[in-house]
C-alpha cells in the first residue's frame, strides 16, 4: 500500500520559504540536501511525518508560473480561530475563515493562506474527515 511522504514546491528564496512555513505551520528543517545546480529542503513537524519538500534551484531568478493545475496544500489544526488570529498577527495575511454546511451540518471550516511563492494552502478546522 503506498504511504503519502511529502509534496514538493519549488522556491526562489530559501530562507524566506523556510521561515514563512516555521512561523505558518510549525515546520522545521528536517533535511537539507545541496547539490551542484539545486537544493532540497525537507519541512515536517511533530504532527505527521508527512513533508514539504523545498525545491531550490540555483540561479534562478524569476518567479515560477504556477499554471491553471496547482491546486493547494492543505493542513488541519486543532483551533482555527486561533490560528487565524497568530497567522494574521505575524503579517502572514490569511484569508477570511469560510464555513461550508451540507444538508444542514457543518462539513468544513476553512481559510487560505499564501505562501511567498504564490502556493496557496488550505488550513482546515479537525472535524469530520479532515484530521
């Protein structure tokens, strides 16, 4: 059976990269792995073993066009309230929380938030299916 291990994006700035996804999420360098023409940097936190793969290439210098096929990222929290308020507090602009209702009950509770690269990321309430 295949087990999710992580997701790559790429970036133009590491260190910008690396600090918006410890102040957003929690994550911290967990490997780094530099070769010639790009590095790799691997973000997980003590929640999931799951990772965000940074891709950096070298040299570059212009934004990455992200297309019309990137869909999103998504991670779920304990409190979104509260997570709202400390991401929005640290200057990281999130979006405004959006309640999604099916036949009368709540199925989700969510807001975007956009890294510096334009990767937008889901931030879920745990509820349902969404742990």
């Amino acid at each position: 059976m295949a087990k999710a291990i992580h997701s790559m994006v790429r970036v133009l700035d590491e260190a910008r990269s690396v600090d918006f996804y410890s102040k957003a999420f929690g994550l911290k360098v967990a490997d780094r792995l530099d070769f010639d023409t790009f590095t790799l940097v691997y973000m997980s936190n003590d929640e999931s073993e799951f990772e965000v793969e940074l891709t950096i290439n070298k040299g570059r210098t212009e934004p990455y066009a992200l297309g019309d096929g990137y869909g999103h990222l998504a991670v779920s929290v304990g409190d979104l309230d509260a997570e709202h308020a400390r991401l929005a507090a640290a200057g990281l602009a999130p979006n405004k929380i959006v309640e999604f209702n099916r036949d009368g009950a709540l199925l989700a509770r969510f807001f975007f938030i956009t890294d510096p690269d334009g990767y937008k990321i889901e931030v879920l309430q745990r509820h349902g299916r969404f742990k």
